[in-house]
C-alpha cells in the first residue's frame, strides 16, 4: 500500500500551525522586558509578579495532558480552534487588565488556551504527513517555530515597549489567532478517534495538580534554595502524581496510556528529550544574566545577541531529517548531545572580559547539537504512538519538555544560586548596611542596585566581588551540564541502538 505523500495544502497548513506554535512559545518570554512597566501601573507585590511571571507556564504545563487527550476525542482542529478563540479573548483581558489580580487569573486562563495550542498542532502534523521524510522535515519546522518564538519574544517586547503600552504584547496573539480562525477550517483536516476514551476528571484533576505542585516546587527551590515550603510542594506532587498513576492503572478510560511506555523508542526519546531540555534551559538561564549584568547589555541587545542561537537551532531542525534517514536516529542524536556538550564546554572560559564572539560560538554550537535531540525525540515519541493516540503522545511530549525546562532552571539554578551566595559571602566588603548586603547576597540583580549606591570605591569592589561568585556559579552549574549532556548521549547510544524512523508507525 502506497503512503500518500502531503501537497502544497498540508504544507500551508503546517505554515499556519508554526504560525501558532511562534505565538505559543512568545509568550512565555515577550513579558520579560514588560516587568517594569507592569509594576509602575499594577503596583504588585513580589509575590503577585511572580505569579504573574510564572503562571502562564505552569497552567500550560499543567493542562497539555488533558487537552490531549481531548482533542482525540472532540477533533484536533475543533479543539485547535476553540483555543485560538478562548487564546484571543483571554489575551485581550490580559492587555487591558486594572488590576495584578486580573491580570494573574488572565494569564492562567492563556495557559489553559495555550495548551490546546501544542499537542492539537503536533498530532494534526502527525496526521497531514504520512511519508516518514516529509513528517520529520514537518516536525523540524515545528520544533524550529518554538525556538523561534522564545527567541523574538523579548526583541519584539523591546520594540513595542518603545512605542506603547505593556498590554501591547498581549495583543500580538490577536491577529495571528484571527489568521488561524480563518485559513485553519480551509486547509488543515479534522481528526478524531471514533473509539475514543471517556475523559476522566478525577484523572485530569490529579495530572493537573502533580505538574503544578512539582513546577511550583521547583521554582521556588530555584528563587529562595531548599525550605520546607517548596519541599512540601514538591513532595505532594510526587504524591500527586504516584496517585494519578495508579488510577490510570485501574480505570477502563485512563488519561495516559501507560502501554505506551513499553514501546522502547516512545521512552528512550522521552528520557533523552528531558535530559536535553533539562540542559538546555538549566544552562541558558544563566546567559541571559550574565549579557545583562556582567557585560552590562541592555534587555534588547542582550536578545540580539541570542539571536544567532536561534537561528542555528533552526538550520539544525532543517538540516536533521536529511540526515534522520541515512543515519540511525539514535546515533544522530547521541552525536549532537556530544556536540551539545562540546559548545556548552566552551563557556567555562567566560569571564568579566570575555569577547562576544566566544559566547556566540558556545551558543551556536550548542545550538546545532540540541537541535537534532529536539526534532528526532519530538518524531520518534509522536511516529511511534498509534495514529488515534497521536494527540496524546504529543502532549506526553510537550509536558515532558515543560517539566525539563523547569527542573533544569529550578537545580541548575538552585546550584549557581547556593554557589554565588556561598563565595559572595566570604567575599564581600566589610561597611555595607545589613539590609543592602541580604540584597546584595540574594541575587546578582541585587548586587548590582546596592552597588550604585554605594561609594564609588566599595561599590566596584563589590561588584567586581559579586561578578566572580556568579562566574563561579555559572561555572560550576555549566560542568554538572557537560556531565548530564555526555551520559545522554550515553543513554541515546543504548536505549536507541536498533531504533529507525520507519519503525516508528
């Protein structure tokens, strides 16, 4: 039986779908530069710009699995649609909220619509592309399209921040939604599975409350170290979480098909995929940091400067499928984690004086070696689910990736964190307040401020103090990021061995 291979019409569609992967992803980094503008109007608490910060990701992470879910059963494209709907009035309450409040209950309300986004996006792909070939070079562009997104978030906040007002940023999801209102019913097919499973809600009540309960924990251990309340956050996740997989163990209708983790390239690439992202995002929270406050860049150079990161991840998602059928997946993947590691490696030599052009190349040669782990991981999870599955595997894969993203920011971090406090701390000058050096101790930001308001001569001594117990920080977190990249690579080698694209269906 011959495969139908996808015209001009499922490559448009894939056009529009990347168009609202771009959007799902700006918006987890276009409100970044926004924070100061939010606070002179809303006047939040800390705790409340937190939140404000953080909650979009945490609703999007913890809804992917039950979206999923959902969309096999009502339509992948109904379901799509419905949540560029809810995403356009949602993203309009939040550009014009009064309050932090509203705007705190907005932006959870666009997390839940943006979850609809991902997993309907990914399985309707799995579903247009038939051909092995043209399903990874669709995948690369939708794994490109993220990349894509987080990179010109903060480029396009900066420039609309020059001109108007911090609920502008909001606004960007409204025409693009109202694009995929009006092309998706024309070009992108409808499917379901006709034997679908009843949602359960107890099931998507637990997947919900373990993902927000793990993701908060985290964050917090990452923001404030290790207490006793995001231990306990984190412990109830765990609990959360040992519950949900239990029910799906006894209920007919289970909201994850564990069976599916039996199959040796779903699970591999879900453990090289979190180690990936894990990696990835644990490492490059530090990079934005040091552009900003060590080498002194404003918040739109500093995105600029990430740009070329960027864009090698996009050449490497295009070039990956060339190579994905000649050369065993897990193979590639081994060698760009490998890769990964060798670009990573290069930033143990930064410091206060480093040339831009060193940092570049560590990004981009990490850049060309995630970016395969991305795409082939994404290809395999999704290629090796049954095609009435396909909505929930994708959303496996997407929480996967959110759950990486978190834990790699909240330990690396908490590593860097308890690192720059512990060398800050027999460091730091003597005749600096008690109240200026708890902030000056807490975080680098932090040191930063108090150091402009102190004498010119203990403020550079502080700062150059302050700038060396982060380098040692970075450094430290950034070898635990070469290990982790390594034994991934070594895990890929093994689990993937005999793992090959056209055994995925």
């Amino acid at each position: 039986m011959s495969i139908v291979r996808a015209g001009s019409r499922q490559w448009i569609g894939l056009g529009v779908l990347s168009l609202a992967c771009v959007l799902y992803a700006m918006d987890l980094t276009v409100l970044h530069l926004a924070v100061p503008h939010i606070s002179a109007d809303l006047h939040p608490t800390s705790s409340q710009l937190l939140w404000i910060m953080d909650i979009y990701g945490f609703f999007v992470a913890g809804s992917l699995i039950t979206m999923g879910n959902l969309g096999d059963r009502i339509g992948r494209r109904k379901l799509l649609l419905i949540g560029a709907i809810t995403f356009a009035i949602t993203s309009a309450l939040a550009a014009f909220s009064t309050t932090a409040e509203m705007l705190i209950v907005s932006r959870a309300l666009l997390g839940v619509s943006g979850a609809t986004l991902a997993p309907s996006t990914l399985s309707l792909i799995r579903n247009m592309f038939h051909d092995d070939k043209q399903r990874s070079i669709a995948i690369g562009v939708w794994v490109s399209s993220f990349s894509a997104g987080a990179a010109i978030g903060p480029l396009v906040g900066g420039v609309l921040l020059e001109y108007f007002w911090w609920g502008s940023v909001f606004l960007l999801a409204i025409p693009v939604m109202i694009i995929l209102l009006i092309l998706g019913p024309m070009i992108l097919p409808e499917f379901r599975d006709k034997k679908a499973r009843r949602l359960d809600p107890v099931s998507a009540a637990l997947s919900l409350g373990a993902i927000l309960a793990i993701i908060y924990g985290v964050k917090q251990i990452a923001q404030d170290g290790l207490g006793l309340e995001p231990v306990v956050f984190f412990g109830l996740g765990l609990a959360i979480g040992f519950a949900f997989l239990l029910r799906q163990k006894r209920i007919p209708d289970p909201l994850v098909d564990l069976e599916l983790f039996k199959i040796r390239a779903f699970s591999g690439s879900l453990i090289t995929f979190l180690l990936g992202v894990f990696v990835a995002f644990g490492a490059f929270v530090f990079i934005s940091q040091y552009l900003q406050l060590v080498l002194g860049l404003s918040p739109l150079q500093a995105g600029l400067w990430t740009l070329p990161w960027a864009l090698a991840f996009v050449a490497g998602s295009t070039i990956t499928p060339r190579l994905a059928h000649r050369i065993r997946p897990g193979i590639i993947i081994a060698v760009g984690l490998v890769i990964a590691g060798a670009g990573l490696g290069l930033l143990m030599q930064i410091d206060t004086q480093t040339s831009f052009w060193l940092i570049m190349t560590a990004l981009v040669v990490s850049s060309l070696g995630l970016a395969p782990v991305f795409t082939l991981a994404t290809d395999l999870v999704v290629g090796s689910a049954p095609p009435e599955r396909a909505g929930a595997a994708s959303a496996i894969s997407e929480t996967t990736a959110e759950l990486g993203g978190a834990l790699g920011i909240a330990i690396l971090g908490s590593v860097g964190t308890a690192l720059y406090r512990k060398e800050l701390a027999e460091s730091i000058p003597a005749g600096i307040p008690d109240g200026a050096r708890y902030t000056a101790m807490d975080t680098l930001a932090g040191a930063v401020q108090v150091s402009k308001s102190l004498p010119s001569e203990i403020g550079t001594i502080l700062l150059d103090a302050a700038h060396q117990s982060f380098l040692h920080g970075l450094h430290i977190s950034i070898m635990v990021s070469v290990a982790l990249t390594m034994s991934a690579a070594v895990l890929a080698t093994i689990i993937l061995k005999n793992v090959k694209i056209s055994q995925t269906h």
